[in-house]
C-alpha cells in the first residue's frame, strides 16, 4: 500500500525527534532550483505572491536566505516530525513505534510544492510554497508546470501492480498527481460529520481524520481496501450507501 497526503503551513523545528534515522529527499536538485528563483523575491513580492501577511512574508524571506544545502540533522529534520497541521495531529508520528515508523516510511508518501515527494524521514529545511501558488520558474508558469508528470513517474516507480493508492490529500496537492497515468487505481477516503442534521465535509476534521486514517493503516499493518473500511477512530464508521470502488465515506 502506498498513501499520499499533503503536507502542512505549521511547522516545528523544535521538538526533539524520537529517532536519529533520516533519508534524503530524491528531488533536491529541483527544490535548491526552486529556492534560487524564491531567494529573489523580497517580503513585499512573497506576500502578494502567496496572498499572506507582511509578516509571514518577513519570515518566509528570511527561511529563502538561509535555505542551503546540504541537509543534515544539525540543519534540518525529518519530514514526518517537523510538519505540524491537523493531518499531523491525527497521525501523531511522535507516539509511533520504533518498527512503525519504518512501516510509515514504505507507505507514506507527503506531496509539497517546494521538494516534489518526500518520505517521512527524508530532511526538510522550513519554509512555505503551496502547490497552488503561481511561481514562473523558467518556462514554467505555476508549480503544477514546473512538476509536470515528474512525481506521477516517481510514484510508479515505487507502485507494483495491485498495489492499493490511497489519496489522502487534498485536492490542491493531489491535482499534481496525474491519476490516468498511474500504474494503479486511486482509492480516495473521504471524511463527512453530521452538523445540524445535514452530513458535510467539515475542514479541521477531515485534515484530522486523514492522519488518523494513516494512523490506522499503520497500528493495524493494512494493505488491501476491503481492509481500509474497518476504520473507526474517533467515532467514524464506513458507508457502504454513500460510497463507491473509488471513494470510500465515512461518516459520524
């Protein structure tokens, strides 16, 4: 089973991480490429260009400058431990296992727009680009260009035939994703709570129960999709009325 999810704007370079293990992202060429068009950019052009505060802008200029590589354990930390959204939450990597976290790093896959497809453990350095976001880099006119078929080829490479797919992430990022040329089908979990009598996919919670779905399929060593709909963390249960071969709702 392979699973993608997206990554996360909330970072954390400070809490120490149970295990010393790390691998290295196999798209650092691209990301110091993408990092040489972003070093350009002043704090006013990054926060009209990512539609954030003067602020933000103001830090994320000052992560561009200091972005280098190489990456090691002294200026950078795995994936997995310094991403810190509510998918993170959910899947809450620090509580992992030892053998789990080795499970986790076989099967999880994290989109981003600056480093293209990262295992848990390979090394990031902070910083924030958003696939959405339309940054000309070269001939490119946005990073859904500049990745173009690169991390759905990278994906097949790692995929075997019936190997279950499951995505995880949000439409933005998965839209880099290019599911017809995928080796294998796409199942997609989607995530619904009741709220005044209607059933509706409510933001903070599907994030969280995307972790906790990955969460899941590592407590529980999941590999086929059948599998996939005995998932019940936090009061969510399978609909087999809502669902179909490709989306599997949960509801609660």
């Amino acid at each position: 089973m392979k699973i993608v999810i997206s990554p996360a704007k909330s970072l954390d370079f400070q809490t120490k991480v149970p295990t010393a293990k790390f691998t290295q992202g196999i798209f650092l060429n691209e990301a110091e490429k993408l990092n040489k068009v972003l070093k350009k950019e002043s704090p006013k052009e990054l926060s009209e260009l990512m539609k954030i505060s003067p602020k933000l802008a103001e830090l994320n200029w000052e992560r561009n400058q200091n972005w280098q590589l190489p990456f090691s354990l002294e200026n950078a930390k795995q994936a997995v431990f310094a991403f810190k959204g509510d998918v993170y939450l959910g899947l809450d990597a620090y509580s992992l296992l030892p053998e789990q976290i080795i499970q986790l790093q076989n099967k999880l896959r994290i989109l981003s727009g600056q480093y293209g497809l990262l295992k848990p453990l390979d090394l990031i350095q902070p910083y924030r680009l958003e696939m959405g976001t339309k940054l000309k880099v070269g001939e490119t006119e946005s990073l859904y260009q500049f990745w173009g078929e690169t991390i759905t080829n990278a994906l097949n490479k790692e995929l075997v035939d019936d190997e279950v797919f499951v995505n995880l992430a949000s439409n933005e990022y998965f839209k880099v994703v290019k599911p017809k040329l995928l080796k294998v089908p796409v199942v997609t979990p989607i995530f619904k709570d009741y709220k005044n009598e209607k059933l509706k996919i409510i933001s903070f919670f599907a994030k969280k129960a995307r972790g906790l779905m990955v969460r899941y399929i590592i407590d529980y060593n999941i590999e086929k999709t059948e599998d996939l709909k005995g998932f019940n963390y936090e009061g969510y249960a399978f609909d087999a009325n809502l669902s179909s071969e490709s989306e599997l709702v949960f509801t609660r």
